[in-house]
C-alpha cells in the first residue's frame, strides 16, 4: 500500500471512528439520562431494581416504563411514575391505556394537575372511544368540576359500553342530586343497588335520603352499609345519629361508643354522645367528652357552648363563663352562649 492509499485509509477511517464514539457516547448518555435507573441502586425498592433490569437490557420497551410507573405509583412515587409513563407514552404515543393511566397520576399526585388530567383522559379516549375507565374517570373530574353535562355525557357513553356495571349509575345519581333533582337521584341509586346489591357508597345514599325524611327504611340501608364494611365508621355513625332524632338515647350512645374506638379522631360522635350524657346527668363525663372533641378541634364553637353548659350544671360558674365566653370570641351567633352568660352574671352577681 503506497503512502497515498494509506493516507486515504485513515482519512476515511478517522471520520468513521468519530461517528461511531459518538453514537456510542450518545447511546450510553442516553442510557444513564432521564430514564436510567440502575439495577443495583438499593435506594430503590426490589420491585423497581427488578423492573429497572429489565429495562436496562431493553430500553426502547415502553410496556416496561409502563409497568415501573405502576411499581412508582403504587410506592406513592407520584413525581417518578408520571415520568416513566410520560417515557412510555414517548415511545409509543397511541396507546389509550398510557394516557389514561397518565391521568389518573396527575389526580392523585401530590400536587393534582385537574387540568393535564383532563388532558390525558380525552387523548385516550380519541384514541380508544370504548374505554369504560377512562369514561368513568374522566366523568369524576368533570362532576367535581361541576360541569354537570359534559360529565353526564361520559356516565351515559359508560353506561352504553357496559349497562350491567353499577358505576355509571351511580354518578349520575350524584349529578342529578347536585342539581337537585332528588326523584331521578334515588331512583339511579336504587338502579345502581339492582346491579350491585351491596354498592357501599349507593347503600349510604339511600339511608342518608330516609333519613331526612325520618323514615325507619334508613336502618335498612345504614344495617347493609355496616354490613358491607364492617370497618368504616360513617355507616354506624349515621345510624347512631338517626336513633339519636328518634330520642333512642341508649342506642345511639353504644354506637358512638363503638366510633369512638374505631376513629379517635371523630369529634362529632365525642359532642353527641356528650350531649347524651349530659340528658341522662352524666356531666362530668360530658365535660371529659367535650375535652376531647375541643382538643381535636380547638375552633368547635358549639363544643365550648356544651361545655359552658355542662359546667354550668356542676356549679361550676367560671369554667363556664369562660367556655361561653370562648364559644362567642369563635362564633358570635352562638345564642346559647350569650344566655348562659346572662345566667352567670347573675348568677355571680347574688349575694
């Protein structure tokens, strides 16, 4: 090989040396930039190493980014699943079910984003109209919105995809009590319990509605609601409090008891069940109730007022001045409040 051929040998090769490092340097950037994630980096749980090695060897798999942000979401990694699911979405930007998921992080990010939620749910379901999730939940936002129709319109599309499923019954039995139309309300609640006789959320709808109207029927639905689940404590707090109208003291009194030791931090059962007492002459441990409840709520107004109440029965005129006192400097319509005063003005005025 003469001296000119070996000179265009390495002028042809330097150039192709070159781009090959640079393709190099830019595949292994692009491996440890944005995305990487190294299988040995016990920062990170076993779940998401493992799928990290998985898609070390793969990068370019976007069902991968996909199942890591579920792994993210589900260690309430919201910052990191919403960037692995924007990955996957950049790898393969026609898939409804990386939008949709998209979406749901947003709604329970940390810092919601309402509106790039909105955005993701429409984009998959231009991509995918049959999408009964994506329905539904895009229903969700636009109701808690209040942007009744456009909701509507989705439980409707849900509903013509899937007319067995309680779901989009449901919603729109809560659209139509929003708008107050209580007639068509009960009457999709009661279509959402034909299709799922033990829909929780149904099941409280309908006691809360007899309830108001005072009518026994409430107990059914409350009965069922604890009978679903047993570990909630709204369903027996709502029952406790219709057997309180209905001046079933001793009846109401247990089951506050019972929401008591379920939620510590329930303030309502704590005030009834002082007010109960305070009925049956139990002031002392009304007082200790409503200690209870104002220390879990310092702002309480009608706490206070009780309060004075009750340590006005046990003679007790100052805690009680200060206690109405208080219940007025929180609340200046507490009329209560300002009759106790006037008692212990009196009261303190007498020889």
């Amino acid at each position: 090989m003469n001296i000119c051929n070996m000179l265009n040998f390495k002028s042809l090769c330097f150039p192709i040396l070159v781009i090959v490092f640079i393709i190099c340097g830019t595949a292994c950037k692009d491996a440890k930039s944005g995305r990487y994630i190294s299988e040995n980096d016990t920062t990170y749980s076993p779940d998401i190493r493992s799928v990290s090695k998985k898609i070390n060897a793969n990068p370019t798999n976007p069902e991968l980014y996909y199942n890591r942000s579920n792994a993210f979401y589900e260690e309430r990694n919201f910052k990191q699943a919403v960037l692995d699911i924007d990955y996957a979405i950049k790898l393969d930007s026609v898939n409804a079910l990386y939008f949709y998921k998209k979406g749901v992080y947003m709604l329970d990010n940390d810092t919601a984003n309402a509106r790039e939620a909105e955005r993701s749910f429409r984009k998959a379901l231009a991509l995918d109209p049959t999408f009964f999730d994506a329905h539904i939940n895009l229903g969700k936002l636009l109701l808690a919105k209040q942007r009744y129709k456009e909701a509507e319109e989705n439980y409707t599309q849900a509903n013509k995809l899937r007319p067995g499923d309680p779901m989009p019954f449901f919603y729109m039995g809560i659209i139509a009590k929003e708008m107050k139309d209580t007639a068509k309300a009960v009457a999709l609640f009661e279509k959402t319990l034909v299709n799922d006789p033990r829909h929780y959320d149904a099941l409280m709808q309908m006691g809360n509605y007899y309830a108001e109207k005072e009518d026994n029927k409430a107990l059914l639905f409350f009965n069922k609601a604890i009978e679903v689940d047993e570990f909630r404590d709204e369903p027996l707090y709502a029952k406790g409090l219709f057997l309180q109208k209905k001046r079933l003291y001793k009846d109401a009194a247990a089951l506050y008891e019972q929401v008591a030791r379920m939620n510590p931090a329930h303030i309502l059962c704590r005030y009834n069940l002082a007010y109960i007492n305070g009925l049956f002459s139990n002031y002392t441990r009304a007082v200790s109730l409503l200690d209870e409840a104002i220390d879990l709520a310092p702002e309480y107004a009608d706490a206070y007022t009780l309060r004075g109440a009750m340590k006005e029965r046990l003679k007790n005129s100052t805690g009680a001045f200060n206690d109405y006192s208080k219940a007025l400097q929180l609340d200046e319509n507490q009329t209560l409040a300002k009759e106790g005063l006037k008692r212990i003005n009196i009261t303190i005025s007498m020889p």
